[in-house]
C-alpha cells in the first residue's frame, strides 16, 4: 500500500503520541509499505480552524497515496479538508481534546464530532478511547484497537532484582505504616511526562506533601506549559519540598533508563490519559504506578495489583498510595513483579501494526469497489 501520515510537527517529537506514530510507521515500511509524511505546522487551536478553510493547506495534502493517515491531534487544521481529498482517510486518536477537563469542551467536542465524520476509519490506542470516538458518532466496524507496545527500554530485569531495590526502602515489612529506625530510606518516585496541567504533576506534588511516609521526588519532562510548571514550582516551596522533589527536565532515553532502574514507582496521576504509555515502560522495570481512574490508565494498571488507581485532582488518595508502598517492602516487591509480568503479556508492535494494516486494507478495498460503481 502507499500510505500518507498527516501531523502536526515533526515525526520526531518525543512524546507517547509522537512515538506510537514513528513505531506505526516503522512498521508499516517493515511490511512492505510506502510511507510518505506530511508535517503540518503547530497550530493553536483558532488558527487551526483557519487552515482549514485555507486551499494553500489542501493542496499541501494532495499526495499521491491509497490512503491518509492522520494524526488526529492535527484535526483543527483538517476538518474542513477532508471531504475534497482524493483519497480514504483514517485518523490514528491518541485521546479526544474533548476527554480532557477543559473549559472550551463542548466547542472541542463539536469539531471533533465533525471531523471524525469526515474519516473512513479510526485507530484507538485503547478501548477507552474507541469508546470515546463512539459517542461521537463512529461506529464499531469502522475502528479498531492497536496499542503502543510500552517496550521503549526493554530492560533485563529478573524477581530478584525487583525484590532487592525493594528491600532498600527500609520499612519493616509492616501494612500499618510504622517504619523501624530514625532514618528509613526514602520511596523513591518517578514522574515522567510532559509539564502540563493535564498529567497531573501538581497532585502528586501535593500528595507528596500530604504522606506520613518520606518520599523522594524526581521528576522527568519538558515544560509544554510554563504558568503551570512556575505554580508546581510555588507548591514545593510552600509546602517546604525543596530537598524532596528534583526537577530533572528532559532526559536522553539512557539517563531516563537510569532514573526508572533506581526508583520504586511512578507516578503520573493524569486527570486524563487516552492509554499512558508511560505506565507500560514504567512496568517494564518493575515499577507500580499510580495513575488515574479517568481515562485508558485502567487497562494497564491493575489497582492494588500492578499499581494504584486514583481519581483525578485528589491529592490525598495519592498520598495514601504512598504511603502504603512506603510501608510495606513485600507488598511493593510482589506489585513489581506483577507490574513486569503485564509489561511482558502486552501486545508488541508488530501485532497492533497489524491491526492497523488490517483496518487499511478494509478501507481502500471498500474505497476501491466504490469508484468502481460509479464508474460502471
């Protein structure tokens, strides 16, 4: 097949939604498929719409493919597009703008309800993001589920290594939080993402504050939001976490490596996530995770057995997770090793790649019998 991505940026951003396209696309190439991409330019939302309605932006779309990929992240600048493009297009959802907690919901939910009506087919990175798309209008048979593989780092890692950077915490082994000794080694937590309101870093950061248990915080990602990262900066001081929480910016994949090996969970308490691909590559060190209720987080964490599920924006569910890692080594060592174990169940590339080559084949096969009605 000759297939087309349309994005916002460039292929090689950094974040989860960036990589499961670059994979996708490695893997389309791998079996055999021509891949052409085309990178749109960064739009804030208004200015998106306006592209929409530019020809300049069609004809930057008019390539010569059987089917178009597209990022639906880029869907302000396309939506008006679509209809007049010579080929089948099928949208790759991260997660809907209109699942986050915005103030602008309806308006985002209106767009994205239009645009997914322009698309032949849809790829979800989880079930809770085909039902999101569903309640806007698209049905079963036109989507499919293909989830990013998390196998980032893919570390060596065996029971005995999770049980012993456990046993290093120092608790007594004890579920009743009391922790033996004046100095009991810290939890070390890991949040790694971008830092933005959306992924919750100012709820761990308050949790942090409100747990009995010592807790070291090192936190991982570029500033995408600067108010945002300023007022979590305002938290730490006020709650005196100064010499608790590090800032650590953005890491090549051999520091961040490092940083996940050396910590006992991460913890990303998002007040959405379409999937979180970072839970995975947590778990592929043996790390539990506490993450959020709202969103694709549940299908990978199990709580009270790959990790804890919170809900969003409560700071104090997150500080009881701690504190309840932080009080029993055992418990933490035998969630690590249940965390590994979901890493290694968990789909490769190859096989969501080929749900997605499936899904197109279906499209330009039905594209295909279409025009050869018309034309007899």
């Amino acid at each position: 097949m000759r297939v087309g991505l349309t994005l916002y940026g460039s292929l090689d951003e950094q974040s989860g939604g960036f990589r499961y396209d670059r994979k996708l696309v490695e893997g389309l190439r791998r079996a055999g498929d021509t891949v052409e991409v085309v990178e749109l330019p960064w739009r804030a939302y208004p200015r998106g719409l306006l592209d929409s309605a530019l020809p300049g932006v069609r004809d930057r779309l008019r390539v010569d493919v059987d089917v178009m990929l597209q990022d639906e992240l880029a869907h302000p600048s396309l939506v008006g597009h679509n209809r007049s493009l010579p080929y089948p297009v099928v949208a790759i959802v991260h997660h809907l703008r209109a699942s986050e907690p915005r103030r602008l919901a309806p308006l985002y939910r209106a767009v994205e309800r239009r645009y997914l009506a322009t698309v032949d087919g849809v790829v979800c990175n989880s079930a809770a993001t085909r039902d999101a798309v569903a309640a806007l209008g698209v049905r079963p048979d036109e989507s499919v589920v293909a989830p990013p593989a998390g196998d980032r780092f893919d570390p060596t890692l065996d029971d005995d290594a999770i049980a012993a950077r456990a046993a290093s915490l120092g608790g007594d082994g004890s579920a009743d939080g009391s922790v033996d000794g004046p100095d009991p080694a810290p939890l070390r937590v890991a949040f790694v993402g971008n830092l933005a309101p959306r992924k919750g870093l100012d709820t761990l950061v308050e949790g942090v504050a409100r747990a009995d248990a010592a807790v070291d915080l090192t936190v991982v990602g570029r500033a995408v939001d600067e108010g945002h990262v300023a007022d979590v900066r305002r938290l730490v001081r006020e709650r005196g976490l100064g010499d608790r929480v590090r800032f650590a910016g953005r890491l090549s994949d051999a520091a961040l490596a490092d940083v996940l090996r050396e910590s006992h969970v991460l913890a990303v308490p998002s007040r959405y996530e379409g999937f979180g691909i970072v839970y995975l590559e947590g778990m592929s060190f043996g790390l539990p995770a506490i993450a959020s209720r709202a969103g694709g987080a549940r299908e990978t964490v199990a709580d009270g057995e790959t990790g804890a599920l919170v809900d969003p924006d409560d700071p104090d569910a997150v500080a009881r997770a701690l504190d309840g890692f932080a009080a029993d080594p055992d418990r933490l060592a035998r969630m690590g090793r249940a965390a590994r174990r979901r890493y290694e169940r968990h789909p490769s590339w190859a096989a969501s790649t080929a749900r997605v080559r499936r899904l197109l084949a279906d499209v330009t096969d039905g594209s295909d019998a279409v025009e050869a009605e018309v034309a007899t």
